[in-house]
C-alpha cells in the first residue's frame, strides 16, 4: 500500500465558472478535495497527473466536448478506471446512453439536485475505493498476505528508476528458507504452510513501513528496502535471520528454521537495469547457501563472474 | 421590441435562505446583469451560435443557483435555437429571458 490514503481528489472538468463556483459550495461538507478545471483538454492532461478518484465530466464544452475528453480517458491506460460522472444540461436520452456506454458510471442533469448529487458522488467514491481494494488484492499473496511477484516486479521497476532519478540509495533483498522441502517432507505441507505464514508475519512487523516484502515464489522471499544502503539493510535483516531462527514452532518445536539472504545494493554499472539488481542479489543469495546457510552476503563480486543460479537450499 | 415584465415582481433564489450559497448568490446576482447585456448583444449581431452557448450556461447556472424560472427561460431559447426555430420566436425569448434576468434579485 504506497499510497496514503487522505481525501479522495475530485476533478471537474466543465466550462461554467458558475459551476466551479457551485460545486465547490455544494461539496464542501463532503469527505473530498475538488480540483477545478475549465477546458476540455487541460482536464484530460490534469486527470493523467493528479490521479483523481472521480472526475466529474460536462459534455457541452468549446474546443474538446464531454464525449470526446470520456473517449479518452477510457483509451488510456492509466485512465481508464476512473470512475466518471456526467454532469450535463441535456437529459436527452441519446446523451446519456452515449455518455454510459462510452464508459461513464452515471450521468446527472443539470441544474443539480444537490442532495442527489452529493449522493451520487459518495457512491461512485466507495465504488473507486473498491475497485483500489480489488487491484491491490491482484497483488497480494494469498497464502502470507505479502505482496506477489507480480507487485515486486512493478515496484522493483520504479523504485530503481527513482533511486536513479533521485539519487538515493535502495538495497534489494532475496532470502529463501533453509532446507524447506525437507521441512515439507518430514512434517507435511501444512506445518511448511504455517512456516511460511509464520515468517512473512514475522518479516511484516520487523521491517519498515516503506519497505516492501513480497512472497517471490515457493519459500523464496524478496525485500525492497527504500532509502537504505546495505550497511543499514544488515542491521535489519540481522535482527530478522536471529529472530526466524531462535523462533519455536508449535507443529515441530525440535526443529527450528533458518534463512538464507542475499542483498545487492547497486549492481555496478547496470544501476538502472532491474533485473541486474535481481540476479545480483541472487548470486549473493546463491553464496549465502553455498557458505553454510543462515547468513547474510551482500552482493559485491565483480558481476562479471557468473555462477550458476541453482539453489543449495 | 416590447419591454413587458421589466418592472415585475424580483425573483429570488430558491436557495436564498441556505447561508451556504449566501455568498455565491449575491456574486452571481452582481454579475448576471453583464451577462444580459452580452445575451442582448450576440442577438444584434445575430451570433447565433455563441447565442446558444450562452443560453446553455445559463440555464445550467440559473439552474444551480436557485433562480429556476430564468433557467427554464434560457433552456427554451437553447432548445429554440437548437432546432433552428423561427427567428421572431427566438427574438421574443431572447427578450423574455433579458427582462427575467434584470428581475433578479440577492
Ligand atoms: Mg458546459
């Protein structure tokens, strides 16, 4: 969850002044940041920025009307499921079916019935919220509650552009579970179940709340750790492997579990690739196994030495 | 063109009683004789198409703001203007709606 949730920012797009005026007035009591825009155009450019939760959308502008800004914003991407409402003088019937069908959420006529409209507006907010809910389900993992692969993928891709960008430090963590099929085998899939779930729960309350634990795949985990260098990263991950190993574990009290971690801080010259900080963090996840399992080994080979991939663990 | 009505009773928001519109009425009443005059004046020009336009702001503004009979006006211009109505019909609109306009009142 990186967004945080403060008021919901209403866009309206319309060309009446009177409008503006009025809506701003009339919604004011609502839970709701309204942004005011007066063409057609510089709305659609202000919806890409700002990521409204809601635009409320006139269709009888100069330059760009209602239905061509609507056409628009469902042809993007990052658009497209913004929840719209059509606030128009015509109660045509053409209109509103074109305004629907081209993907608006409802259509209101003007002049407004306020406590309609606030009405409307609420449920079009809770269905935004919603839909926010669901996609961040797409990328949970059902079994840990961790974010998926999916998330780390799209998460690993723009915080090493913005580590680029910005010039601040990122440390990127893969860290397995030690001996895991063994595990599996002497105790059942369902103690291996609890062990991952133990884990993740474990790793959720150690880490910070802008870092970012993901479920990689099996017993493999990944961390994306913001503004961190591997020097601090340690620290947390130290507190992290000693915490795992020393916990006891109801289904096989005489057997504890371990980690192996492996983190790269900058793969040197391929910064900006996100795949290069995967496979150097993978290498050094590859050592860590290799020397023993149960540490920590920070990526800082030369990237030129490859060596296999596979794991020990 | 006649000049019936001027002198009518003043027509008040319907929502002059809510003190949350309180401001946003009388800065609109304030502004609302300019507009009548640019309505009166895109009909001398005959600029009917910018005539449409500013029949259709009205009548979602007059609308909005409580001053229902000048919004219904102005939606009959707009429609008359839509359908290309007969022009002696539309200038009579156009006046109805000028001498509601100037009855307006905070
Ligand atoms: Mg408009």
């Amino acid at each position: 969850m990186h967004e945080q949730s403060t008021k919901p920012v209403v866009l309206l797009i319309d060309d009446a002044i009177d409008i503006h005026r009025l809506l701003e007035t009339r919604l004011r009591a609502e839970d709701l940041e309204l942004v005011s825009i007066l063409r057609g155009a510089e709305g659609l450019e202000t919806a890409k920025r700002i990521n409204p939760a809601l635009i409320l959308l006139d269709l009888n502008m100069p330059d760009m009307d209602g239905f061509e800004v609507l056409r628009l914003l469902k042809a993007d991407p990052q658009t497209v499921d913004t929840p719209v409402i059509v606030i128009s003088g015509s109660d045509q019937t053409a209109d509103k079916v074109t305004g629907l069908d081209l993907g608006a959420i409802d259509y209101v006529c003007k002049p407004f019935n306020f406590p309609e409209l606030r009405a409307r507006v609420r449920a079009a907010l809770r269905i935004h919220h919603l839909m926010q809910l669901l996609a961040q389900k797409a990328h949970i993992d059902g079994l840990t509650g961790l974010w998926n692969r999916q998330h780390f993928d799209e998460r690993l891709a723009e915080e090493v552009a913005a580590c680029e960008r910005n010039d601040r430090s990122l440390t990127v963590v893969l860290c397995d579970l030690d001996n895991f099929k063994s595990l599996n085998d002497s105790y059942g899939h369902a103690a291996g179940d609890a062990v991952l779930q133990g884990f993740s729960r474990q790793l959720g309350q150690l880490i910070r709340r802008t870092d970012i634990a993901c479920r990689y795949g099996g017993e493999e985990f990944a961390i994306i750790l913001r503004d961190t260098d591997a020097a601090s990263a340690m620290s947390l991950l130290e507190r992290i492997r000693s915490e795992l190993a020393s916990m006891v574990w109801p289904r096989h009290p005489e057997r504890s579990v371990t980690a192996s971690f492996g983190l790269c801080d900058g793969p040197p010259g391929a910064r900006n690739d996100p795949n290069a900080w995967v496979e150097a963090a993978d290498k050094a996840l590859y050592q860590a196994k290799e020397a023993g399992r149960n540490r920590i080994v920070v990526a800082g080979g030369n990237p030129g030495d490859a060596m296999p991939l596979a794991k020990a663990g | 063109m006649s000049k019936q009505n001027v002198n009518g009773e003043p027509i008040h928001s319907l929502f002059a009683d809510d003190p949350e519109m309180h401001e946003l009425i009388s800065y609109f009443v304030q502004e609302l004789p300019d507009r009548a005059r640019t309505v009166a004046e895109l009909w001398r020009e005959r600029n009917l198409e910018d005539l449409q336009r500013m029949a259709h702001q009205l009548k979602g503004a007059c609308g909005g703001y409580g001053f229902t009979p000048v919004g219904v006006a102005a939606e009959r211009l707009e429609d008359s203007l839509k359908s290309e109505a007969d022009i002696d019909a539309i200038g009579e609109q156009v006046t109805q709606l000028i001498d509601l306009c100037r009855r307006v009142a905070a």
